[in-house]
C-alpha cells in the first residue's frame, strides 16, 4: 500500500510489492472521508508502473538480494526489456545500493520504479506532486419562503398494524431484505402496583449483533447504543424508571450498511438477541421470549415524505421555528443554491444521527459522532513502518463526519427541498451548506528527486545529462497564484502550512518563486534556477519549499 510517500511490504508474498491502494494514513476530509493532499502521487505512480506494463506482464521474475534489507525485483522479457523494483525495507535508514554497477539513494521503507533498469521515474518516498489546501467556508441556510420549516413526528413503536408477532427475537437483515435501515420492536410488562419498593434501580440489559438501537420507555428515549467499525455487535445498560402497572419497551434496532468483506461476511446477520431487566424485586426479568410486535420501516418512509410530490403532504405541520432536541423527527425546509461553483457540503454537526434528502435525491445517512479525546492522535505523521488503524490517527475530539457531499447538479435555480429525518435529536437551525475552497497548493521537492518526465519518457534516451528536479504548483481552474506564503531553497522542513527554513537558505528563494509564479495559474520552478546563483551550502542536498495562495 502506499501512503504519504510509504510502502507497506507483505514478506510472506515473496517480495515486495507495490498495491495502488487508498492512503490510509490520510486525514479524514470534510465529508467524512479519507482526504489525498497527494493524490496525484498515484496518477504519477500509475504512469511509472504503466511504463513496466510489457516486462511485467510477459517477463520473468527475479529477486536479488541488495544488502540485509534491500532487495531487487527484476523482470525481463524476450524483446530485451527490463523492469526493476529496488527496495529498502530498513524502517528507520536511508541506504545507497549498487544495482548493475550503479548507485541508487533508496530512502528508508520505500521502492524505486525503474522501467528500463537504469532510470528510476519513481520513489514512493520523493513524491514531487504538489498538496492543495482547501478551506470549508459556511454559508448560512437560505430560506427560499418565510415560513420555511415544515415537521412530522414518527410515532414511536408500531405506527399502523404490525408486520408480525414473534415470541423471540428474527433477524435484522433478513426481516428488513434491506429496504430499509429500521426495524421496531415492541412489548410489555406489567410491574406489581406496590412497586417501587426502596432501594430497586431497575437496568434495561441490550444485547445486540449490530449495528444500533434507541430504546423507548413508555414514549420516552432513554437511551442508544451502537456498535463500532470492527465490532458490530454490542451489549447496554441503561438505568430505568418504571411504573407500576402496564410499561411499553420500544426499541428501533437499526442497520449503518453492509459487511461486504471478511470471512462468511453474507451470514452476518444483525438485530437483537436479548433483553432483560434486571435489579427486580425478583430478581431478573427476561423479555426475550415475550411476545414482540413487529413494524418494518418507518412512518415517514411509508409516505415516502422525502420525495419532492410529498413536499404539500398533510402530515407536514408547517412551523416558523422547528423543534429542536426531539428524537424521531422528519424536518422539511425550501432553501436556495449556495453562491459560486465551489464543491458543496452540508454540514451536519448540530445534528445526532439520521438520513438526508435534497429535491428527492438522497445524501445518504448522517452521524457526526464524536471520536475519543484520548484515542491515541498523533501530532505528526511518519510514514514508514507496517501500517496498523491505529497509525498516525488524527481528529480525536471532533466529529469523525461532519460535511455531506451535494452535488450542485442536484439544485434547481430555485425552489430546492431539503429534507432531513432526526433520530435522536438536534438543532436543524444550525444546519448550514459549506462551500469547500481550495484556498492554497504547497509542494517539497528536493534535487535528488525523480526529475523525468513521465509524460515524453523514452527508454531509449540517456540519463548521462539528468534534468534537474522541479517544483511544479496549479490553482484550480479560474483561480491564479495570488501571493506567495512562504519560500524557500535549502533545507527547509516541515509540512504544507508548516514549514520553516532550516539552517541553509538562499535569501532570494523568494524573489525568484514570485518572479516565476505570481499572477499565473500554474508554474514550474527548477532547482536549478539561475536565480538561486551560487550554491548557498555546498555539500548539503537542496530542497526547495513552497506554500502559494489561491483566489
């Protein structure tokens, strides 16, 4: 796998090998996915690897063995062609090995690309790709009429007639055939009328195959629980109030998608799998085999209020001021397009947990929840080594998702319907479109990168005269470089929006970036610059470092 300029070696597949697979060690991005500050690494890497395609498919394999921790991947073909893989799986050193008589610098857990054997086009450690910085600015929720909200209320538990009635607990995924992410069930008790007697603290006990459940007391939330994305099923214990006579236990079980890998992944089943009482007067009361009703789907699906035909539905109950904090809502609100041609999120964090809709179409489920503040985030990230989940974690404390793709295609010029259905409670006032603004682009090169051109490449031509490394910066499309942040040619560290100038710096580093860069889209500046003149610390292997602004 290769991520933030990283391999991942599998020793027991005979070697190493290279996987253009996701960049794990990614941030997650404003939609709750893994963002690529460098992604276009791998359209880089996949020209590199489309330069091997003849010897690998029709060569030969050959593994030779470099130094303790480096080695070769060589294939050769019938026409002469020779493709290698030089790695060095060292986690910690740099190392220089000789391959067919010639030095090759290979930085510590990374693999050079060499198509013809002799030219390296590639390092998953020396990615010359440039990173663009991009800002989510909020915009709030215009409303396209005065009275703009508009609510319905789910009842809780059985809606209409029930589906069925079991004395025991069925499966989730078969039940629902997945039409649906919501299955309720529903029973009752009775408590003897001298109850409470002091001292009984009543536990609701949950166990669960997955994925989620909110529990209902007699019409009241009392409480949710979910799995997590190792472990889908789960156990909960919620203290209880109950009252003498007749209560009523409704409990929405709930699905979050699909297993689609692992081992007999299509016999995971979800659902419930028992409910008790426990801290009774007599002891423990076990529910599992009383008899529970059965509703598929929710209320609000049935009438399927979130299609634009349903926008003048009876069960709509227009409001100048929505409800907030209150489970099992549906929310409806005419909103207009937010300004500009930016990319679209809408920003979910005042919200709990539910599903979304815009003129129809759906935006898929929301759940900003909260991850752990103590759950192991790193300050910096170091690529090299085994990738493990819990490598180079980031974001502890804040919403694991927050921003939802909309894709502008999506709105009308006017007259857009937003629809949005509450589990458990939130603040739809304060539900707001972002648009995501490429704001800056930053790249790190330095002169002992790759510097062919992958583009014009030709196995026939010489390295005898190597061109020189470059950095190469782009706006997105109607936007130019308008300052440069910072600059410099040297030994410049740290990352985008961080850098710092180290001990060696040309002090025209900058005059000569904004010379070549300022007031254009796009621009290449060359390490060997005639700008740069005089070496500024002979001996010291020069990088050059930018951070430009977009507008």
């Amino acid at each position: 796998y290769v991520y933030h300029g990283g391999t991942n070696f599998d020793r027991t597949a005979g070697g190493p090998f290279i996987t253009t697979s996701y960049d794990y060690d990614a941030p997650i991005d404003e939609y709750g996915l893994k963002r690529f500050p460098k992604w276009a690494h791998l359209k880089e890497l996949h020209k590199s690897i489309k330069l091997c395609e003849h010897s690998l498919l029709f060569g030969n394999s050959t593994l030779l063995s470099l130094g303790p921790q480096q080695e070769a991947d060589v294939y050769t073909d019938h026409s002469g062609g020779c493709v290698a893989f030089l790695a060095n799986i060292d986690s910690e050193k740099d190392k220089v090995v000789t391959f067919r008589n010639r030095q090759y610098d290979l930085p510590a857990w990374s693999v050079s690309i060499l198509p013809d054997c002799k030219n390296v086009v590639f390092n998953t450690a020396k990615v010359r790709s440039q990173t663009l910085m991009v800002d989510m600015v909020p915009e709030t929720l215009q409303a396209s009429k005065p009275d703009q909200w508009s609510i319905f209320t789910e009842r809780i538990g059985i809606w209409d007639k029930n589906d069925f009635v079991r004395n025991e607990f069925v499966d989730h995924i078969n039940t629902t055939k997945d039409s649906t992410d919501y299955l309720w069930h529903t029973t009752s008790f009775d408590v003897d009328r001298n109850y409470p007697a002091s001292g009984n603290h009543p536990i609701l006990n949950i166990g669960s195959k997955g994925h989620a459940v909110h529990a209902f007391l007699n019409n009241m939330l009392i409480g949710s629980a979910y799995g997590n994305g190792s472990e889908s099923s789960f156990s909960v214990q919620m203290p209880i109030n109950l009252k003498a006579g007749k209560n009523e236990i409704a409990l929405l079980s709930m699905t979050v998608g699909l297993k689609s890998a692992g081992p007999y992944y299509e016999w995971v089943g979800a659902g419930l799998t028992s409910v008790n009482i426990s801290g009774m007067q007599n002891g423990t009361m076990d529910l599992s085999s009383n008899n529970w009703a059965y509703k598929i789907g929710l209320e609000g699906e049935h009438y399927r209020l979130f299609k634009p035909d349903q926008g003048n539905n009876q069960r709509w109950r227009p409001q100048s001021e929505p409800p907030k904090h209150q489970p099992l809502t549906w929310y409806k609100v005419n909103v207009d397009v937010p300004q500009g041609d930016d990319p679209v999120g809408l920003d979910m964090q005042s919200m709990g947990k539910g599903l979304v809709w815009l003129n129809g179409n759906a935006i898929g489920r929301y759940w900003p929840r909260t991850s752990p503040t103590d759950d192991r985030c790193t300050p910096s990230c170091d690529y090299r080594g085994k990738f493990s989940p819990n490598k180079c974690r980031a974001g502890c404390g804040k919403p694991t998702q927050r921003w939802y793709h909309v894709p502008r295609s999506w709105f009308h010029p006017s007259g857009n319907t937003l629809v949005v259905f509450e589990e458990q409670g939130g603040d739809p006032t304060k539900i707001t479109f972002s648009r995501r603004v490429a704001t800056s682009v930053c790249s790190f090169v330095s002169e002992n990168y790759p510097s062919i051109d992958l583009e014009s490449w030709d196995k026939s031509i010489s390295d005898e005269n190597p061109l020189a490394a470059k950095v190469q910066l782009s706006c997105p499309k109607g936007k130019n470089i308008s300052s440069i942040k910072f600059a410099s040619f040297g030994d410049p560290s740290g990352t985008c929006r961080s850098y710092q100038q180290g001990s060696c710096h040309h002090p025209d580093s900058l005059s000569v970036v904004e010379k070549a860069c300022l007031n254009i889209n796009s621009c290449t500046v060359s390490l060997s610059d005639e700008g740069f003149g005089e070496d500024p610390c002979p001996g010291v292997t020069k990088t050059l470092a930018i951070e430009a602004d977009c507008s």
